[in-house]
C-alpha cells in the first residue's frame, strides 16, 4: 500500500472517529447524499433487477416536493433519483427542477430506453448534474440481459442526445455477471469512444430476481479478474467500483483511488417509493430495513433519531467471525445487502 493511500485510509478513520464523537454527545449532521427510488415502473425487464417487495402506491408530486423542501431546510446537498426507471414519471423533469431551485445537486440513473431527442432536450432544462445510464455489455449480450432487442441501440442513443443537450456529467453504469464479464473489454472501448465522465462497475446484489439465482453471482477467479480488469484499465478510462465491497485486501489501493465504507446512516440513506426510508436503494423495502416514514414523521427526525445499528456498527460486535476478524476496522462488516445470500465477507470471496 502506497504511503498517500495509507494517508488516506488514516483521514478516513479519524472522520469516523469525529462522527462517532459527535453521535456520543447527541449530534447527528445531515446525510451528504439522499436517494430517492421514484417508481418500480420500467421498461425493460433485467434479469438481475433488485425490485423486491410489497410496494405501496408512489408519492405523489406534491408530497415529494415537500419532502424535497425539508431536505434543503436540513443541509442535504445531493438527490439522486433511481427506479425502476425514472423517466417513466410524467413528473420527472418537474421534480428534478424543483429540486434544483431548492439548491440540492441532483442526478439521476436511467437504462435510457425511452430517452428520446425531445425528451433529452426536456432534460437539458432541468438542473441535473449527472446523469448515469446503464449499459451491461456489448450488444446482444446486453439485450440478453436486459431481454429487449433494442435496449443496447437506444442506451448509446441516450448517452449521445444527452451529451448533446445537457451540461450534465454522463456516465455509465455495469453490473458485473458471468454472463457479460469477458466482455468488459470491448465495453470499454465503448464508452471510451463514447466520451463518459467515468464508468461505475459493480456486482450483482442478492435481492429482487437474482437472490436464488447462482448462475448471476461470479466466481472467486471471475472477481479477482473484474479487479485486475479495473486496475489495467484506470490508464485508460476512469473506472469505479461500487461499494458493496467496501473493503478489497491486497487489491484495495491498486483498484480504488481512496478508501470505501458503505455511507449508509452516515452519510447516505433512501426514500423509498412510498415515502418509507431505509439505507440505501438496493436493500429490499421491507420492515427489516424501513427506519421511518415519511407520510407520518419528518425527514430531520428519522434521520437524528434512526439508523442507530449503523451508527454503532451493530454488525461487526453481532457477528462472531468479524469481532475477530483483523479487517474490521476497514471492512467494518461488509455490506449489509450482500449478506442476504452470505456474500459480504471479502476473505470467502477472494
């Protein structure tokens, strides 16, 4: 590890240090980032989608509006807006405007199926930042993936018109499978050509269509090879590896540019389609993770009063193999979603 990184990784602990000074003395600072999972509407039908779960009806325009309101009250500065896809809400471009006026940095995640010319001139009048699109492979495989013949085409075309019309930083995002990782290399190419900020890469979550599905998940050789893959490639394209592996042992600094800990409470949390919160997007929306909701309670007192089992890193003094482990001050106990399936532990993976 070099010496910067162990720098780094040095900041990175005492920041969590000042967080939990603060949480002693009862204070609790406002999430940096809220994610807001518009819809379970979509138009393409992946076979690795996470949505899981007794849904409830969506929050309407106004009851969003005014959550966003409290979120700019409380000193929140990013909204992300996630799905299903977003785009299928007549209300997006309005939404995403407002919470631009309201001073919150807003992005959003599409598979850019219905982001047509007219729609991304739409956009370019909203104050969005960034803007993800997925794109799991090269063509067939990525319309295998995502079981339309068209997906791949009209992905490539968002990302165009998008660039073309908007000031927003346009990235892309690949989920990582069996199914599609011999063609990363291609893929880069790809986007390289394509001009993205950066790429975002991760792996397949045990929720939603995949938790029994094994054939989704990658082998130990597979990922330390999506690794390797990632390290010869940041020369090339800025790449990033999401988070669900906050911890990667002797690949962490060769593959990361700076440390990870999932943000989860501390930084970060989700609103969910019918205004329940939880951690993050890609837990399931059920009870298990539900902190508060927000047609009853205000933002500001799920956020100081909740989310105390990640706070206090409940995991690692619960589960016995990580009170013991050596890592878990960096690991901290993975990620919380991997363990629906017992693939959160970085030692059993590599």
């Amino acid at each position: 590890m070099s010496f910067y990184y162990s720098l780094l990784r040095l900041r990175q602990k005492s920041f969590l240090e000042s967080i939990d000074l603060l949480y002693a003395h009862g204070k609790v600072n406002p999430p940096n980032t809220v994610v807001w999972d518009s819809t379970k509407k979509c138009n393409l039908d992946c076979i690795h989608c996470g949505s899981e779960g007794n849904y409830g009806g969506e929050l309407s325009t106004e009851e969003i509006k005014s959550i966003i309101d409290q979120l700019s009250s409380f000193g929140v500065e990013h909204f992300q807006i996630t799905g299903g896809e977003p785009t299928l809400r007549t209300d997006f471009i309005d939404i995403s405007t407002y919470a631009g006026k309201r001073g919150l940095k807003t992005s959003f995640a599409s598979n850019g199926y219905s982001i047509d010319e007219d729609k991304a001139k739409s956009i370019s009048k909203a104050d969005v930042s960034l803007i993800q699109i997925s794109i799991d492979g090269t063509e067939g495989i990525h319309n295998s993936i995502r079981k339309n013949p068209e997906s791949f085409e009209r992905a490539i075309n968002a990302i165009n018109l998008l660039k073309k019309h908007t000031n927003a930083k346009i990235t892309a995002s690949t989920i990582v499978m069996p199914q599609n990782i011999k063609s990363l290399p291609e893929l880069k190419s790809i986007l390289k050509s394509l001009k993205i900020s950066f790429w975002n890469i991760g792996t397949v979550m045990p929720v939603g269509k995949a938790k029994n599905n094994q054939s989704l998940f990658l082998s130990g050789e597979q990922f330390r090879y999506l690794l390797q893959f990632i390290i010869d490639s940041r020369k090339d394209i800025r790449v990033e590896l999401g988070e669900n592996y906050p911890y990667l042992l002797r690949y962490d600094a060769s593959v990361r540019k700076s440390p990870k800990f999932c943000p989860v409470g501390i930084l970060y949390c989700c609103i969910g389609t019918d205004g329940h919160v939880r951690g993050c997007p890609d837990q399931p929306d059920t009870s298990f993770y539900r902190e508060g909701d927000l047609k009853t309670e205000t933002f500001e007192d799920i956020w100081r009063a909740r989310f105390q089992r990640y706070r206090t890193r409940q995991i690692i003094k619960e589960d016995e193999k990580c009170s013991s482990c050596d890592n878990k001050a960096d690991c901290f106990g993975g990620c919380w979603v991997m363990r629906e399936r017992d693939l959160h532990c970085i030692f059993d993976v590599l």
